[in-house]
C-alpha cells in the first residue's frame, strides 16, 4: 500500500499540470498582453502549450489579477517589458505557476521592482529542469509568503534573481541561479534547500527584514564572482537569522565576503560548509555592527593580500567551533577583531578547536585591533593551532586596547622577522597553557611594545574597519602561564620587552637556541620596561640571558631561572637593568656592563652560577649563592662590583698553593662592601702550600674602595693537602688593608710587650737585622683521623695467648681429649678507650674501639712427650673504631672510623699440657677486611677500603712459686702487614702512602695464683706487665707531604683480671688494664670472656 501512494505521489508530481486538470484554457500566441480573466472569465487553469509566443512590447507579458486563484502552466515563450508574468491571487499564496519553458522581462531596476515572474501575493512556483525565468531586474519577485522550486534557471538582472516574503526555496542538482543578487528572504520565516548552483555578481543568499529560518545547501554551491565593490555570498541583516547547513560558499573578487551577520539581533548559525573568499581583502566569516555569526565544523579559506577568516567589528561577533581556517597573502589575518574609532563596541571573535594557517607577508594568525575608543574588540581562543609563514607574520596580535585570550594553542611562526604573540600599544595579550614556536632569522617568540608606538600592524585600509594608526595610549602586556617558547634561527629571541610595556611568565619556558638569539632582548621606546617569571626558564643557548642597549627595564624572577651562553645580561648604551631574583631562583652566565650603563642585581635566597669576568653597578646577596664556574684552561674569573652588600655565600674557585696563587676575586670599585657575607673556596688543584706572606687574594678593594671588617668570612673551610686556610683581612706589610686573604697558617703569637725605656747607650748600638716573620702551619684534623685508621686497622685484631684463652689450665678441666678430637668453643668482647699526641704535638685523638671474637678448637695432638699436646683451632673477628681527631690552633674536628672483619687460624703447644707448667708456644695467623672513612666538619665524607694480615708467635714458661703462686715470663712477636686503597678527596687531596708493615714486640711476666672454693669452683687472679714496642710504619702522604708519628713506639701495659672455673665445662676469664706511652698516650680496656669444654 506504501509502495503503491508512493508511485502515485511520484506520478503526480511529474505529470504535466494539464493532464491532472480537464478544464484547461489554452493560452494563445499574442503581441499584447495575455489577461487570463478575460480569456476565460471562469476559468482557472490555463496553459500555454509549447510553440506559443508571448511577445509585448510595452506591457506585461501575461497578467492574471487576484480575483480567483490561477493555475498556469508554460511550455512557450512569454516576453514582456515589465513583467514577463503577472500574476496574482484570491488567496495569498493562492496561485500556482510551473514552467517548462521560457519566461523574461526586459525591464530594468527603475519604477519596479520588475520579475520575469511577478507573484504580489505568493504562489507556488516550480522551474522544471531546461525552462528559464529570467529579468533585467528580478526573476521572481514574491509579494508575499510563497514556496519556489528550481530545477532549470533563474536569471536575473540589476536587483534580486528571487525575492520572496518568506516561504520555501528548493532548488535541485539541475537548477541555476544567476544575477547581481541570488535568493532574498525579506520577511518571515523560511526554509531553503540547495543542491544547485547559486552563482551571482552581488549577494548569493540574503536573509533581512526580521526573517528567520534554515537553508540547506548540502551538495550545493553559493558564489559571488564580484568584479568591483564589497559583495557577499550570504547576508543576514536588520534582525535575520540563519541557519546555514552543508555544502560550498564562494566570494571571489576584491572585497568579497563568505558570510556577514550584520545589524544587532541578525545571526548566521553555518556548520558543515567550506567557505572561500578569493581577492584583496576578501572575508570568509564576519559579524558587523551587533550581528552574529557562528561557524561550526568548517573550512574557510580566504586568499589575496588583506584577506581575512574571520572578522568581527562595530559590536559584531563570530564564534568558531572546530574546523579549519586558511589564509593567503600578505597582511592576512585568520581571526580579526576591530575596534571602533567611533566610539562604539569593538568586535568579538570565540575560537574553539580551530586550526588557522596563515601564508603571506605580514600575515597573522589571530589579531585584535583596538581603535583607541569605545568598548575594545577581543578575541579568544580555546585549543587549535595557529601556524603562519611568511616574513613579519605573526601568530597572535593585541593591539590598542583590546584583549586577545588563548588557552592551550599552539602557535607556529615561520618566516624572517616573524613574531609567535605580540601586544601593542595598552592592549592586553594572555596565554594559558600551549606553544610558540618560531623559525626564521630575527623572529621572536613573545614580544610586548609600550607607549608611543603605532598601535597598527600590517595594513589600514581594511573598508571594514576605521582603525587610526599611530593613536597611542599606553604600553601594552603579555601573560603567559603555562606555555613553552621554542625560538630557532639567527637574532630569533625568546621573548622581545619594547619601551614600557609588561611581560609575564608564570610556569612557562622560553628557549631560544639561534645564534646571536637571547632568552631577553629588550628596545629602549620611552618609560622603563617590565618582565616578571614565577616558576620558569629562560635559556639562550648562543647568547645572552638579558640584553638591553638603552632604555630602563625591571625584571623579577621567582622560583624561576634565567641562563646565558656566555652572558647572563649584556647592558649597552647607556642603560639601566634592575635584575631582582627571588625564591630559589637560578642565574647563569656572565654580567656584563658596558661603561656608562648600570646594573643593579638583587638575589634573595636564589643562585648565580657566574661563567665568566663580571661587573655589576650594584649587587645586593641576601642571602644567596654566587657560585663561581671552574676554571678552563687555568684562566680564573673575576667579579667587579661598585657597591657589594649581602649575607649570602660567594662560592670561588681557588689554587690553594702558596702566596699569590691565583684564585677567583671579588672587586669592589670605588664603593663599599657590607654584611656579613661567606667565602666559599673550591680548590682548583693546588697541593696546599704553607703561606708565609699574605697569601692568596680573594677580595681587593681599587679606585678607593673599602670592605666592613665583618663583611666577609670563610664558609666551611678551605682545606688542601695536610693544610688548613683561614681568611685574613688586611695584606701582611699594610699595602692592602681592605683586601682580604687566605693563608695556611696559625694566629701569629702576640708580641711581646715593649720593654721600660731606659738611657739611651752610648755609643749607639748597631741596627739589628729584621728578623722572618715566625710562620707556624695551620694542620687540619683530618691528618690524624687518617693516622689514627692506618693504626687502629692494622692493629685491630692483636692479642695474646691469655687474651684468647684465658687460663688454659681451667679450659682442659675435663680432662684429656682424644686425639684429633674438637674440645671447646669460646668467645670474648673488648672494649678500648685511647688517646694521645703526635710527637711534634699538633693532632691530637682519641678513640673508641669495640672487638668481638670467637673461635673453636678443632683437634689436640699429643707432641714431644706423654705431657706435652698440640692444640689447633679456627677463630673469626668483628671490630670497630671510631676516632675524634684534632690539629692545633684549629677549631675544626675530624672523626675517623674503621670497621673490620678477620679469619683466622690459631695452634698452641704446652710441655705439660694437664697442669700447664713449664714451656708453651702460641702462633695464630688473620687476615682482614676494613671499611674506613674519615668526616671532617663540613666536609664531604671519605671512604675507602683496606685489607691486611698478622702473623703472630709467643712463648711463655710458667715456674711454681711458694704458696701456690706461679710466675710466667712471656715474649711475643707480631708482623703486621696492612694495605690501603688510594685516597682522592674531593677537595683534590690525594691521600697515598697510607699502608704500613713491620714488628710488634712484646716483652711480659704474668703471675697468679688459684683459689679453691668449697664447692669446687676455682678463682685465679692475675696480675700482667707489658713492654710493647712497635716498629711498623705510621706515615701519610698528603699531596706528597709526609705526616705521621701518631702513635709512641714504647707503651707500657699493666693488667689485672680474674680467671674463673665454674664446673668441668664452663669457665671464663675478664681483666682491666691500662697502658701509657710518650706524647701523652693512654689506653684502657675492659677484657670479658668465656669457653666451653666438651
């Protein structure tokens, strides 16, 4: 059944009007005009066959008056001089005309409007495919609401090809449409469809008079070929709108324009088309005078020089959403916004997603262009991309007060002398988020001009827009938070400040990489410019940090860095910076001022890393780092200041070596240094050398400059080889009492009091020679917590039968073991405290040590006589150490620390191995492993490793005294053989020599006697004297200066313990002694162990 209306609809629409109606009229062939009401007073359908012709000379063509409705078909030809066809209605709307054929009017604007079809009260009108409507002025003209449908042509003359008061157009793939002006829609509402072609020489689609409604043009073309004047492809004015869908919008010619909502509460709503304005100065989009125009997912493509995207002005505005905008020529523009010199509103343009490429000349990507006047124009933008090539383009524009908004776009410039964002003359300029990136000799990546500047870029003679260049109101700014400058190509800075505008980074970076290309290039125009950046970067990796000739610029950084290659600033020509860094800051590179200029720099709690000879007029460190780069090539590095104050750290590098050593210099020329400011020294390879005049120069003071006694002091310290530097003020003979040096060496003595004048002798006595000044070198304390590790390491595990056994009489309790059969285990713990002087007593130390060893007896054999066994076993140690150090006359300390592990074997005869009288000989044998290192204050921690071994043989013999005493002679020999890693400090020190062998020997007597307890445990107290003598070597080179005799050769030694049996399988042992020696030495330990026997 469907199928079935379906056909019949179809059939119905194709078959001619004739066919469906009986009653038809047949018009005649005529040279007057056909009046359809007196051809058939009664009629109402009439038909002009085909072969008819309608030719009048003077009068309409056919005429049918409003007294009935009419239905008329023609497959002839009707000419007439005013209208081709006249026809009217009962009913608005009423009539219908269908056209096969042809139907013209030679007449002209002038008295009409005239229409190859006049409808004054609307109709139906269909031009079938290969029929022509066609006029010197209008093709169709509606008087009121009608519905036109067009699929051959419609031609029309000086004025509209179809005017209709509202209704439908409908025009198919066939249809045509020529003339000045295309379809016009001057009232009420309406609903277009074009598949067709709308070609014309003035407006392709208008939409006025308060209409409203859609217009589909999916599949469809709208074009404007334009030979002279502004002309337009659609317009919506006084009070339309618009909903345009689909399909192609051509504007070519100079002036041309896409699209122009014009006039307050027209609106243009386009999505899905591609817009093309061709010729100078061509527009795709505008919004004019308070209308709207809004585009959605398009392509607009303007070419020619002046061309333009998108402009808004005089209240108008556009909003973009997606879609592409593509512009050719120079002084073109992607997005345009104007002010009004009137003094009204400026236009507005809202970008969402687009992507613009500009390509030409002094072309931009995103411009608002203020007047001076009035509500400002503006532009903003969301996402998208803006790309332009050409020399001078520009990305994004702000001019004379207006505001120019981006967030997250991507901004590529390429071409000489282009600009990725510029604001101009008062206008405001703001990005959040996005990129700049520029390629192109002289191009720049921000850039912000100030007052008295032309507020114009590119071309005036926009006839949309009454912009008066050269206006000036103020400077201009720029904001940028969140967005990373790339800048390549020779002279392309990062950013660009110009007279007295404002520029602003916030969690930005800006990197300009061209040669001869600075992060910072300000122009001196008029007042001081400014630059703040909070929590950003600034790199010029071929020139300068800042650079300015001319002209006052103020700059503020916090949490934010600023690096030159070469030059952190370059001040030329007579100008002023005032460079404030703040927050954590970092600076680098070189200050350079040229004569005649200034520099005031400000640091607070920020960093300078200085790469090269500086000068600065003023420089306040409060409290911060000047940081010194390394020396190259030997070549040391100076920084002139006029006035120096602060309470910061200058950290210098320094060849800490002998007097005159050349180091980094701080330089006060003519002014003062303040505060209370640190020297940090870095050794640059010296050995550490004894001073023995006024040593190496940090500060000096020329052309009369002075330094506060306070002003400078040592941060940390100053330390090569064996030696130890402290800052001096004042040069030894007096010829440089401001300037301030380093010297390794200790307070010079006071002098001794003058003595009482007396008479004077006579005769005189002869001069007495000037007599060397006493030089005594300052140490530091380092040198004897490395002297007291090389000791404690090598020694760390040595001991003696009874320290290792105890009373061996009570270990074998249990009686004889079997041959070749384990007997016990044991384990004992000391603890040692001991100190004393070098022998030329200038380190001094004192030590802590812990040892923990423990071993088992693996098999006895019996050995020279029925008495007489051999004992073997294995034994396993922990030690450590720590040792405090210090040097005379110095304040500073040292620790030195030494943990250890050992492995060992250990075997002991006794001529009569049950009472453990008579002869014995104990030999043992280890080897180690050591972790050291030394901690000097406020130096960086040193570690490093040794290894070594020990080899030990004693022998003893125990007599019987009265009274059950026993009295035990003792000789002991030690080899000590200990190996030490090679130590560079990081201060340059290297550390060599460090390991030691040779002999220990120890000469003793030990006597004790036993008490027997009633429950069978016995008590043995002991008493032991020692003669210790050491032969090992105890020296240290530091960068080739030998140090050592820490330690005495001779100690003595006097023990007192207590040996234990607590039944025929435990026993114990524990002891105290003390030991004394030269240069002040002492030791005391604490001995405790305990074995167990199976």
């Amino acid at each position: 059944m469907k199928t079935f209306k379906a056909k019949l609809a179809a059939a119905t629409l194709a078959a001619p009007y004739s066919l469906l109606h009986a009653q038809v009229v047949t018009v005649p062939s005529s040279t007057s005009t056909v009046r359809l009401q007196t051809l058939d007073p009664a009629a109402t359908n009439f038909e002009a066959p085909a072969g008819t012709v309608i030719a009048v000379a003077t009068d309409d063509g056919l005429n049918a008056n409003n007294t009935r409705n009419w239905n008329l078909v023609n497959r002839g030809t009707i000419t007439g001089t005013n209208d081709g066809i006249s026809l009217d209605a009962l009913t608005p709307g009423g009539s219908r005309f269908e056209n096969y054929g042809t139907v013209s009017t030679s007449a002209t604007t002038g008295a009409g409007p005239f229409g190859g079809l006049y409808a004054n009260s609307g109709a139906t009108v269909i031009n079938h495919a290969g029929a022509t409507i066609s006029s010197g002025d209008r093709a169709i003209h509606m008087g009121a609401p009608g519905t036109v449908t067009n699929n051959g042509l419609l031609q029309g003359g000086q004025d509209t090809v179809i005017f209709v008061q509202g209704g439908t157009f409908t025009q198919g793939a066939t249809g045509q449409v020529s003339g000045l002006n295309g379809v016009v829609f001057s009232a009420n509402t309406l609903a277009g469809t074009n598949a067709g072609l709308i070609r014309v020489a003035g407006t392709g689609l208008w939409v006025r008079g308060g209409a409203a409604g859609t217009f589909d043009n999916t599949g469809g073309t709208i074009e404007v070929i334009a030979t002279g004047g502004l002309r337009t492809a659609v317009v919506a004015d006084t009070g339309a709108k618009l909903d345009l869908v689909g399909g192609f919008v051509l504007a070519a010619g100079g002036f041309s324009r896409g699209l122009v909502a014009q006039d307050v509460q027209s609106t243009i709503n386009a999505r899905d088309l591609s817009i093309e304005a061709d010729g100078n100065q061509a527009r795709a989009a505008n919004a004019i005078a308070g209308g709207v125009t809004t585009v959605t997912n398009t392509s607009m493509t303007a070419r020619g020089p002046g061309s333009a995207g998108v402009v808004a002005l005089t209240a108008g505005r556009v909003q973009v959403s997606g879609g592409t905008v593509t512009t050719t020529g120079a002084d073109g523009d992607g997005l345009v916004a104007y002010g009004d010199s009137a003094g009204g509103a400026g236009g507005v343009v809202v970008a969402d997603g687009v992507r613009i490429s500009t390509s030409g000349a002094t072309a931009y990507g995103a411009r608002a262009a203020g007047a001076g006047t009035g509500t400002p124009a503006s532009v903003t933008m969301t996402g998208g991309s803006v790309e332009t090539s050409g020399d001078g383009a520009i990305g994004l524009v702000a001019i004379t007060q207006t505001t120019l908004t981006a967030g997250n776009v991507a901004v590529t410039t390429r071409g000489v002398g282009s600009e990725g964002a510029t604001a101009r003359n008062a206008a405001r300029l703001v990005m959040n988020g996005g990129s700049v990136t520029t390629t192109g000799n002289d191009a720049v990546g921000l850039s912000t001009v100030g007052s008295g500047e032309p507020d114009q870029v590119g071309a005036v003679n926009d006839p949309d827009a009454a912009i008066i260049p050269g206006a000036s109101v103020g400077g201009a700014s720029l904001a940028a938070t969140g967005v990373t400058v790339n800048t390549s190509g020779t002279g392309s800075h990062g950013v660009r400040v110009r007279g007295d505008s404002v520029l602003s980074l916030v969690d930005s970076t800006v990197t300009a990489s061209g040669a001869g290309a600075n992060a910072v290039q300000y122009e001196a125009a008029g007042g001081a410019g400014t630059l703040t950046a909070a929590g950003s970067t600034l790199v010029s990796q071929q020139g300068a940090g800042i650079a300015m000739n001319g002209g006052t610029m103020n700059v503020s950084m916090t949490t934010s860095s600023l690096h030159g290659s070469g030059a952190l600033f370059n001040v030329t020509g007579g100008g002023t910076l005032n460079l404030n860094a703040d927050a954590g800051s970092t600076l680098t590179g070189a200050a350079l001022t040229e004569a005649g200029s200034t520099s005031n720099l400000v640091l607070r709690d920020s960093t300078w890393n200085l790469t090269g000879d500086s000068r600065l007029t003023t420089l306040n460190n409060d409290p911060s780092q000047i940081l010194f780069s390394a020396p190259v090539g030997g070549v040391f590095k100076t920084l002139t200041v006029g006035q120096y104050s602060g309470d910061g750290v200058i950290g210098l590098n320094t060849y800490l070596g002998g007097d005159g050593s050349p180091s980094d210099k701080l330089v006060i020329d003519g002014g003062t240094a303040s505060g209370t400011s640190r020297l940090r020294v870095t050794n640059a390879g010296g050995p550490g050398l004894v001073t023995s005049a006024s040593g190496i120069q940090l500060v000096d003071t020329i052309n009369g400059g002075t330094t506060q006694a306070g002003a400078f002091s040592i941060d940390g310290r100053a330390v090569a080889g064996p030696y130890e530097y402290r800052l001096f003020r004042g040069s030894i003979d007096g010829t440089a009492p401001q300037a301030w040096y380093l010297r390794s060496e200790q307070d010079p003595p006071p002098p001794p009091p003058d003595p009482a004048p007396g008479p004077a002798p006579s005769p005189a006595p002869d001069p007495v020679p000037d007599v060397p000044r006493p030089v005594r070198p300052l140490y530091r304390p380092e040198v004897g917590a490395y002297l007291a590790n090389q000791r404690l390491s090598g020694q760390m595990f040595v001991h003696s039968l009874h320290d290792r056994r105890g009373e061996p009489q009570y270990a074998e309790g249990v009686g004889l073991v079997g041959q070749g059969k384990p007997g016990a285990g044991w384990l004992r713990m000391v603890g040692k405290w001991e100190g004393g002087r070098s022998k030329d007593g200038v380190f001094k130390t004192s030590t802590d040590s812990f040892l923990l060893q423990g071993g088992a007896e693996l098999a006895t054999w019996q050995a020279g006589g029925v008495a007489s066994r051999l004992h073997a076993g294995v034994m396993g140690s922990y030690g450590y150490a720590s040792s405090d150090a210090e040097a005379q006359a110095n304040s500073a300390h040292a620790k030195g620390k030494v943990e250890g592990w050992s492995l060992g074997i250990y075997g002991t005869w006794y001529q009569d191995d049950e009472k453990k009288h008579g002869a014995y000989a104990d030999a043992w044998f280890q080897y180690g492993w050591f972790s050291n290192r030394v901690e000097g204050d406020q130096l960086p921690t040193v570690k490093y490793s040794a290894n070594g071994l020990a080899v030990s043989g004693e022998v003893g013999y125990a007599m019987p005294l009265r009274g059950g005493w026993v009295v035990e002679p003792q000789a002991q020999l030690i080899y000590v053989d200990y190996n030490e890693s090679d130590i560079d400090e990081p201060n340059g020190t290297r550390v060599r020599g460090a390991s030691a062998s040779g002999i220990l020997t120890r000469l003793g007597v030990r006597t004790h006697r036993t008490f027997v307890r009633e429950d069978g445990r016995k008590l043995q107290p002991y008493v032991t004297l020692n003669w210790w003598y050491s032969d090992t070597e105890s020296h240290i080179a530091f960068n080739q200066v030998q140090l050592g005799s820490m330690y005495p050769r001779n100690r003595f030694e006097a023990k007192v313990g207590m040996n234990l049996a607590l039944n025929k399988s435990w026993s114990g042992w524990t002891s105290v002694s003390g030991a004394w020696g030269q240069q002040d030495y002492y030791q005391y330990a604490v001995r405790v162990g305990v074995r167990y026997a199976w």
